[in-house]
C-alpha cells in the first residue's frame, strides 16, 4: 500500500507539472489597422565585408601551423612558425659585435678624456687628440649601424612567427608543415564574420525612393532583421540595367556567405493593413507565422509582410480585429498552447 501511495503521489506530480510546461507566459497586445511606406521585395547576396588572404613576410621550412580551417582566431593569435634557428645563431652574434663596440666606444671615450688634459698641458699635439677623437666619432657610427643590423635582424625573427591580421573564421588552408615557402606566398584566408554587408540590383525607377542611412527591412532564412543602406551606386550594370545597392546587416552569428536574401525597398506611396510589431512574426513551421491569442490560447496564424519599417510591420492574414497578437515569447510557443499574460507592460514604439 505504501508503494501505491508513493506511486499516486509521483503520478499527480507528474500532471501538475506536466500542465505547468504547457501553460507559457507571453505580452500581448491588440491587432491595430496602420499604414506604413509601400515596398518592394528584392532578391540580394550577402557577403562578409572584411577578408584577409595572409600571406608570408619571410621565406623557409615551416616548422609548426597553429590552425585548422574552420577555427575562430583573434587579432595577432599566432598561425603558424617558419624555422629561424640560423637567424638566431645571427642575432646572438650581432648581439656580440656590438657589445664589443660598445666596450671600445667606452674606452676611447675615457682615452679622450685623457688626451684633453694633456693637450692643456701641451703633453700631446693637436693631431694625436684630434686622431683620437676621430676614432672615437667613427667607433660610435659603427655602434650606430651595428644596433640598425640588429632591429632588422630582430624584425625578421618576429616575421618568422605569422600572425593573424584580423580576428575571424579560417575558410582556406593553403602550407603544410615541412614545406618551404617564400616571402608573398598564401598561408591563408581569414573571414571577418562580425561585419556582414547585402549587395542587391535594383531598376532605375527605384534609386529615387532610396538614400543613404536609410533603414530597410532584411528578410533572412525567413528571419527579419534591420538594414541600413549605406551606398546607392549610380552605375548600371549593362547587361541587367540594374543600380547596385549597398546595406550594411548585423551579423546574429547565423549568417553564411553567399546567403540568399530579401529586401523590402521603398517603392513611394503607403500601404495600409493590421499593423504588428515586428518582433511577433516568427518562423513556425517553415511558414512566416505570427501567434494571436484566443480564449486563452494562442494560435499560430501564417502571414504575408507586405512592409518593415522600425519596429512596425503590415502583415497580411486570417487575422481578426478582436485578436491579440503576441510580441514577448512568442518563440517558445505551440499551437493551441495555453497562455498567461504577463503583468509586465511595454512601451509601445510609435512610428
């Protein structure tokens, strides 16, 4: 009997949390009619903006590499160590010769301390003092270009430890260890991944409508995100007689290059229909959806965005004007899932 009980309690645990998970807290707010600035959809590429193809400053036998294709490396993390055992031996014995003109230089200088009181004393000529100073100016010359072999020597030897350029993605591996290489030749590219742009072609009727610092609505792999325009390209391509458009897209770290994009340009007028926070459209089910709450449950409905614009969005869909559509946590929902609304309120973006 006790086993029972104990079973009957962990049964009714079980429902009660099962019927907790069910129930999700979201922030909704009510389906308004709006109008924002009509737009086009346009079909664009995105490309990573910042690359580096690393090349080498130095010539001989890797020794080690440092990377793999596909790593994420920073700004100065070493790539990979060309030998420099005889450039070594070469530093110590620069290093040697000038210490031994150092010693020189400092003895010459205590010999002409010594050779002035003598020529007050007219112990010595002018010509042996002068002879004594000249050796000592040409020592210090020779210390002068000694310590030059030297820093060049040095930089060399820093050269044979290769270093990132930029901080990014390895996407090519061009050395392998063991092999010579000289100066100028590839060791490998690297990808900035942060600093993402979308180049798209557009018709000549369209350059009127679009500005530099404008913002535009970016539809990637069915996600929304925000574009800023930042080149208009007055050049025509003269195959398509389409303008390039530049706009700068910040990267949420899903983005590859070479993406296939959407953009929503501004094509002049307005367009009205039930306006949405743009936050509220997601991907379910592989169909742009936004989810409404009904009797206390929410309801994945698919929608066409017919604009973007800030923070606002006009969508088209079996939508209701008693629905509330959910803005805040909507990413964890199901359909037909039951809802509890949240006692947070948000400040509503005006447009």
């Amino acid at each position: 009997m006790r086993i029972l009980a104990l079973l009957m309690c962990a049964y009714i645990v079980n429902v009660f949390a099962q019927e907790k998970v069910a129930e999700a807290t979201i922030i909704s707010k009510p389906i308004q009619k709006g109008s924002l600035q009509a737009q086009t959809p346009f079909l664009g590429t995105l490309h990573f903006v910042n690359s580096s193809k690393v090349a080498s400053q130095t010539s001989g036998v890797v020794e080690k590499i440092y990377f793999q294709i596909g790593d994420s490396v920073k700004l100065d993390a070493s790539l990979a160590q060309v030998n420099a055992d005889l450039l070594q031996k070469e530093i110590q014995s620069k290093q040697a010769k000038l210490k031994q003109a150092q010693y020189i230089h400092e003895r010459q200088q205590k010999e002409l301390a010594r050779y002035k009181n003598l020529l007050k004393s007219e112990s010595v000529s002018l010509q042996q003092y002068e002879s004594i100073e000249y050796e000592q100016k040409s020592q210090y010359s020779n210390i002068l270009a000694l310590t030059s072999e030297l820093e060049s020597a040095k930089m060399e030897f820093a050269k044979k430890n290769i270093k990132a350029p930029i901080s990014g993605i390895i996407v090519n591996k061009m050395i392998n260890k063991g092999e010579w290489i000289n100066v100028g030749d590839p060791i490998c590219e690297i990808v900035d991944t942060t600093s993402a742009e979308i180049i798209v072609d557009v018709p000549s009727n369209m350059l009127t409508h679009l500005k530099s610092g404008q913002e535009v609505g970016v539809i990637i792999d069915k996600r929304h995100y925000k574009g800023k325009i930042y080149a208009v390209i007055p050049r025509a391509d003269v195959h398509t007689r389409t303008f390039p458009v530049y706009l700068n897209v910040e990267n949420d770290g899903s983005f590859v290059d070479g993406m296939a994009t959407q953009v929503l340009l501004s094509s002049g007028g307005r367009i009205e229909g039930n306006m949405v926070p743009r936050d509220c459209i997601v991907e379910y089910l592989g169909t742009q959806s936004v989810f409404v709450v009904r009797d206390s449950k929410a309801y994945a409905v698919p929608v066409e965005v017919l604009s973007v614009q800030g923070s606002n969005a006009i969508v088209r869909g079996n939508l209701k004007s008693t629905d509330s559509v959910v803005y805040r946590g909507q990413d964890r929902l199901q359909n037909g899932m039951q809802v509890r609304e949240s006692t947070i309120q948000l400040k509503n973006t005006k447009k």
